[in-house]
C-alpha cells in the first residue's frame, strides 16, 4: 500500500509563468535508476539549464519506480527531505520544500517523460518504488527560458479537492496535468473492479489510512494502475500516461500544508471511464 500513503511531498509555491515566445526547444533531463528495487541507484547529472525542460526517466530496474523533482530553498540536506517524502503520513510540509515536479510511476525496463518549465534552483530527485530505499540525486537547475509545453489533446486538472478530466483514452496519452488549486496535488489512477463504487474506495482508504486493516478486500485493481508526480499549485506538466479502458478511480492522498487527512479523505476522488 506504499503508494497510496509514501507520497507525503513537498510545499510552497513554484511560480511558473507562460512566456509568450516558445519556439525554443527544451533541455533534455536524462536520468535512469539502475539495481534491483532494494538497491536502486539514480543517475542524473549534477546541473542542468532550467526553462523548458523534457525529463526523460529510464528505468532500468525490476520494479515500478517514479522520479520525484523537489526544489528546495536554504541549506537543507537530503536526509531532511526524505523525512518528509517518506515520512509520516499526514504531516505539516514546511515552506522550504517546494515541489518541482518530475515523472510518475514508469514500468520496469520502460522510459517515461514530462515536459514543464523549471525555475532555477537547488533541486533534489527521488526515485522510489514500493520496496527498499528511495535512490536519491541533487541536481542544480540554472537559468535557462521557459516555453510552452506540447500541445495534447488531453488533460487532468487537480484543485481542491477535485479533478477535471478531457480526452483520456486507452494507450498511451500525452495527458497535460495541471494544478490549479493552492495545495499540492497529484494523480494516482486506480482501475475499479466492477460494480465497486468510489464509496467503497473512500470506504477502504479511510480503514487503511494510519495503518488500519480493512474490512474487505480493495475495490480497485492495486497493480493496474497508474501514478503521476507531486505538483505544487500553479505548475502543469505535460506527461505520458498509459491507461487501460474502463472505469478508473482518480485519488489524491496528499494532505494540506498544515498537515491532516489525505485529500481523498476530504473527497477528492473522481471516477473517469476510459475508453
Ligand atoms: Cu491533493
């Protein structure tokens, strides 16, 4: 159940404007975690230019791994942020940790991407899956133009505390994934069994929140389904998401700022039908 609770990230605000221009190309971000999940190592470079950037994440581990970007401001070391990233569910996020963004939940020996403007910045990277330690790199972003992400033809919109979809189909989508609330948001996408209903996934959540047993067995299709990154309020992304036809539950379990349940909990949970 790690995904559903390990995502505790990030605060503050990453102020990102879209400039006029945008016919430059982005910079490519490549980073690629390697080992097995218990002993997962990332490989990024240590600076990059910021504006536009196309994060490009292999993995080429045997588990699903995801590669959160954290902006931070100050001195603080990455054994700090991990104590946020993996801790305790449901506590305050402090206002140095800024969310940058970066790729969701990418299958084994697959590479996935999100295009987004990056401010400069101290930023950290933290590749997790569901076992072992999370694999960690700092990456200096500097810089740089921002431009206009990729067109798509279709969106997710998170706010508190709901979501608004258009055009997602089954394969793989170009999905722009936009917060445009004040609490940072993110997506994770679970397939409902049939005749469940998003009561009974708010149902299971809440018994499995804190460590609790729940009642039954999930209504939804743990292994199947899909997760983006964390985003602050005010940052989009254009990401790759690869989705099944049917009837998906979208969740968010990030709590607010100050601390408190997930966001679930408060009824941001929308079920979507994929065609
Ligand atoms: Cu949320």
């Amino acid at each position: 159940m790690s995904r559903l609770g390990a995502l505790s990230l990030a605060g503050g605000v990453m102020l990102v404007s879209a400039c006029g221009g945008g016919a430059s190309a982005p910079t490519t971000l490549a980073v690629e975690a390697t080992g097995s999940g218990k002993e997962s190592k990332v490989k990024a470079p240590g600076s990059i230019e910021g504006g536009l950037v196309e994060f490009e994440f292999k993995n080429s581990t045997k588990q699903p791994q995801d590669a959160q970007l954290i902006r931070t401001e100050g001195n603080h070391s990455v054994g700090e942020v991990l104590k946020i990233v993996g801790g305790q569910e449901g506590g305050p996020i402090p206002d140095w940790l800024q969310d940058g963004g970066g790729v969701g939940e990418t299958p084994p020996g697959k590479t996935h991407s999100a295009t987004q403007n990056l401010a400069a910045g101290k930023y950290y990277l933290v590749a997790s899956s569901e076992e072992g330690k999370p694999a960690t790199a700092a990456i200096e972003v500097k810089g740089g133009s921002e431009g206009e992400l990729p067109k798509t033809s279709a969106s997710i919109t998170a706010r508190e505390y709901t979501f608004e979809t258009s055009g997602l189909k089954s394969g793989r989508n170009e999905v722009l994934f936009r917060n445009a609330g004040q609490q940072l948001h993110h997506v994770v996408g679970l397939p409902l069994l049939p005749g469940k209903t998003l009561d009974e996934v708010k149902k299971f959540v809440g018994e499995t929140g804190q460590g609790g047993r729940p009642s039954g067995p999930p209504p939804f299709d743990e292994k199947g389904g899909f997760s983006t990154t964390v985003l602050d309020g005010g940052v989009e992304q254009v990401t790759d998401l690869d989705l099944k036809p049917g009837r998906y539950a979208l969740i968010c379990f990030i709590q607010d700022r100050t601390g408190g349940p997930p966001h679930v909990m408060k009824g941001m949970v929308t079920e979507v039908d994929v065609k």
